[in-house]
C-alpha cells in the first residue's frame, strides 16, 4: 500500500469551510479511482511545534503505486489539485508530499 501524505500551508484568507471543501473533493474521488482505499484529512495537532506553517494536511491510502500514479494523472484529480494550489500560501511552494509505502 501507499501513504500519500501532503501537508498543506493555507492562504490566511482561505476559510475553514473552503478547507473542509477541499478535503470533502478529495475524498469524492474515491468514486472515481479503483483502489483509492481511505482519505483522512485536518488540522495539525501536534505539541511539538515542528509543522513549518504546514498546519493542514490530508492522508490518501492506495491499494499499490499504479493506483496512486493513476489518481495523480485522473483529470479529477488535477482539477482538486488546481483548487488547492490557488488556495495555499505561495502556490507549490505551499505544498509538502510524502509517500510512504506500506
């Protein structure tokens, strides 16, 4: 399986709802990628201080890495990715991703 973790830092104009707008995008493209298994999304919780600004994120589990490299190109999926871009702070620059293979 892969962890497809991205870590976001958000405008300080983007409101919670747009946030939760997003996540919920996200997460409807379960219904079009076969073997996109769970997406887990929110606000950073830890203590330790260490986020970078990154205090936002999402969590996408995939059955294997030609699912993830399927969803990545799913024109839906760019679609999601265009919103988030616009809505984090300096663009790309405002986005941090990290797969793990479990």
């Amino acid at each position: 399986m892969i962890q497809h973790c991205v870590f976001l830092r958000f405008k300080a104009a983007v409101q919670e709802g747009e946030k939760q707008a997003i996540y919920a995008a996200i997460a409807d493209l379960k219904d079009v990628v076969p073997g996109m298994l769970e997406v887990k999304s929110g606000s950073n919780v830890s203590p330790e201080g260490l986020s970078s600004g990154y205090n936002d994120g999402f969590i996408v589990t995939f059955e294997d890495e030609m699912v993830r490299d399927y969803y990545l190109k799913h024109p839906k999926h760019v679609e999601v990715g265009e919103r988030i871009v616009s809505a984090t702070d300096g663009g790309l620059a405002g986005i941090l991703v990290f797969d793990l293979e479990t």
